[in-house]
C-alpha cells in the first residue's frame, strides 16, 4: 500500500473496467501520450499500479519506467507477454484473471473442433458461393463423436474441455509435465505418443518458454492425415511454419485456430486452405466473461488499494 496511490492502464480497457477505475483513485493511460518514451520518464514515478491486458502485456522497459510500481493488475489468464523476470526483480505482485473464462474458452474450444472436422465455416462459404449442387472441399467431412481426444495442458480450461468432451463419447488423454493422479483421465508422458494415439489434439496449456513449439513438425507428423489440431491457448505452442507445412502436405487433417504466432498476423497459407478455421483469438470474448474478468481485475486492484494484497495473484 502506497500513500496517493496512482493507476497506470496501458491501454485501452473495456468500458465496464476502464468506466470504474477512476473511482478507486486516479487513473492515466499511456496510449493516450503523445510521446509515451517521454510521459514515462516525466512522470513513470507516479504509478503504483499498472492495468494491462494479456495481450498488451508489460515489457521489461515498461516496468522498469515505473520505479514505483507495487502491482500489475492484467485483465487475461494468459500472462506470457509480461516480462516475468522483470516482475519478479522487481518485486512487483501480478494478477490475473483465471477461472472466470474457463466456460467459454471450453466451448469455442469444442466449437472450433466441430467446425474443422465437420467442414462447417467451410461449407457455409461453399453455399454462399452458389456451390450448393457441386461437392464442397471438406466433404465428406469426419465423424466427431466416439473420436480420441488429446489434450495438450489440462489446467483450468483443458479440465472443462475434456468434461465438455465426455458428452461426445470421447476417450481423453493428455500429456503434461507431471500427472495429476486426481482426473479421470489417462496421463501420457510423451507428447509424440499421445499425437499419435488420439483424433484430436486440443492446445490447452500456457504460452511460456517450457511450452514453445512444443507441437513440432514431428508431432503434427504423428497427428497425420486424418488428424485435426485446435488451438486455443497460445500461438507460440505450434510451430506456425510446420503447422503450414503439414497442411500444405496434407500431412494434417485440418487446424481450428483461435490463436497465432504473430497476432493479428496470420499466414496467408492458412488463410486460403479450406481446411482450417480461423478466429481472431476471441476465446474469452463473451459479454458475460469479459464482464466477470474486468470485475475481477477491479477486486484485485481495489485488494491492492485497500490491504496491500491480490485477490487473485500468480504464483512468481
Ligand atoms: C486469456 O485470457 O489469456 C485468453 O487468451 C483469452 O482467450
């Protein structure tokens, strides 16, 4: 806690957080600075709480300009884009925003898996084309239900995707680094075992160095033909040039994608290819769970303001 506590906001925030901030004390944006490199070093000592985004996320430079800083409260559950090294030098407490989005990064989740292997965005495009009376590109497309399911993480999300998948009489396995010997669920040391065993292989587990490209050439390989890839976690999981050639290749059955390497870069080869759903990372993107994470980003500033503690810190 900090006598004339004062909010940095690194962007642009959602309405019904940005909306509430000014009233637990007074808030800056850095976006709005003209010169931005000069509004740190002017005033960078006024900050004692930084509100971000996982996408906007907190680079060493940033942190580092505000010498003040005591939290960085981050509207996301993801948190890979913020300097963690920095943080932890610092001494700085983070926050993040998990278990409120768990429900709808799940469904688009299961949502983008139908799509890809049923071939609907791909279908729909065929009709409004006016291809009706010709055979579409991903048809006949796959049978879902009753298929293996790999996940890759099987955190909060992965959890509520696998409870998801149940109702489609999957078998689930998943590969982390260690088991967790309380889920139902079978744990498969190698990832490359677990490719080459399942249908489906759902990307659920964190961006971080440990999990980067971690689905290699040789694990799409292992997928194969009839196998289907959906990523919702992060795009630095997939090695986005292999997972291009494995479609090329058709080494791959498809790709659902709701995250990239480079976003909001997304290679034109998977741009063109009927045989992969693109979406514009918008896994948490429902009014009700974007409303749950600001209020939650709220609690943990306001925790912060009053005691001097998070509401929902991430374990440095
Ligand atoms: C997050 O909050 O990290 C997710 O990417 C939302 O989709």
């Amino acid at each position: 806690m900090t006598m004339n506590p004062k909010i940095l906001q690194a962007c642009p925030l959602p309405p019904p957080l940005a909306g509430k901030l000014p009233a637990l004390c007074p808030v800056e944006t850095l976006s709005d600075a003209p010169d931005q490199a000069l509004f740190l070093r002017e005033r960078g000592g006024e900050f004692t709480v930084l509100v971000t985004t996982g996408t906007q996320g907190a680079d060493k430079g940033l942190i580092e300009a505000l010498p003040n800083l005591k939290a960085i409260c981050s509207l996301g559950v993801g948190y890979d884009a913020i300097d963690l090294d920095a943080v932890r030098a610092r001494g700085v407490m983070l926050s993040n925003t998990p278990d409120v989005l768990n429900d709808c990064v799940a469904d688009l989740a299961i949502g983008l898996l139908i799509d890809v292997v049923r071939g609907i965005s791909a279908s729909d495009r065929h009709v409004r084309r006016g291809d009706w009376p010709r055979v579409g590109p991903t048809m006949p497309s796959t049978r879902v239900s009753g298929k293996r399911l790999g996940m890759l993480g099987m955190g909060r999300v992965g959890q509520v995707i696998a409870r998801r998948a149940i109702g489609f009489d999957m078998e689930i396995r998943y590969h982390t680094r260690s088991a967790k010997p309380e889920l139902p669920w079978q744990h498969e040391p190698s990832l490359l075992a677990l490719a080459q065993w399942c249908d489906f292989l759902i990307v659920a587990c964190p961006g971080s160095p440990q999990t980067y490209h971690l689905v290699s050439a040789e694990v799409l390989r292992a997928l194969g033909p009839n196998g289907y890839l959906v990523n919702v976690a992060r795009g630095s999981v997939v090695d986005e040039k292999a997972l291009v050639a494995a479609l090329d290749n058709g080494q791959l059955g498809g790709a659902g994608l709701d995250v990239f390497e480079n976003e909001p870069d997304v290679p034109a080869e998977l741009l063109s290819n009927e045989r992969v759903v693109v979406l514009p990372h918008v896994g948490s993107a429902t009014r009700e769970t974007r409303a749950a994470m600001c209020e939650l980003v709220l609690k943990n500033v306001e925790s912060y303001l009053m005691q001097g503690s998070l509401v929902t810190p991430v374990r440095l």
